[in-house]
C-alpha cells in the first residue's frame, strides 16, 4: 500500500480530482469538507483497505498523511 493510492481512494470518496490533493492537504480546509466527507473516508478506509476508522481519527487527523500515518499503523496491527 502507498499513500499515492490512499489519496486516490481519497480524491474518490468525496469527489473531486486526485491532483487537487497531496499528502500535506488540510482536508478539512476544503471547501467541500463536511461530516458526509468524514462517512465517505470512514467508508472507503474499510472497504478498500480493510480499516476501521473512528470519526476521532479523522478529526484529531490534519493533513491526508496524517489520516494515512492511522489507517497504515491499523493495517500493519490487523
């Protein structure tokens, strides 16, 4: 797994463009953040990379690579 496909599975689950976002992206300055946002990366986390993340993982996270470091230390403890 690499994080290049975690912000393609990102840019998938709240719409928008994969090269709109990096890894120091603050997705919650996004114009189009909102608490659906949070249910899609929750949603995509498990059903693309077999993780559950809580609500609290997403908002304690800042950046895409921050919310990656949490889903990668969840799949190397799986």
């Amino acid at each position: 797994m690499s994080i290049e496909i975690f912000i393609k599975n990102f840019a998938f689950a709240i719409e928008v463009q994969p090269e709109t976002l990096n890894a120091e992206t603050e997705y919650k300055a996004l114009d189009i953040w909102d608490s659906l946002n949070t249910l899609s990366v929750i949603a995509m986390a498990d059903a693309d990379f077999n993780v559950a993340l809580s609500g609290q993982d997403v908002e304690s996270s800042r950046t895409i690579s921050n919310l990656w470091t949490i889903v990668e230390a969840k799949i190397v403890h799986a």
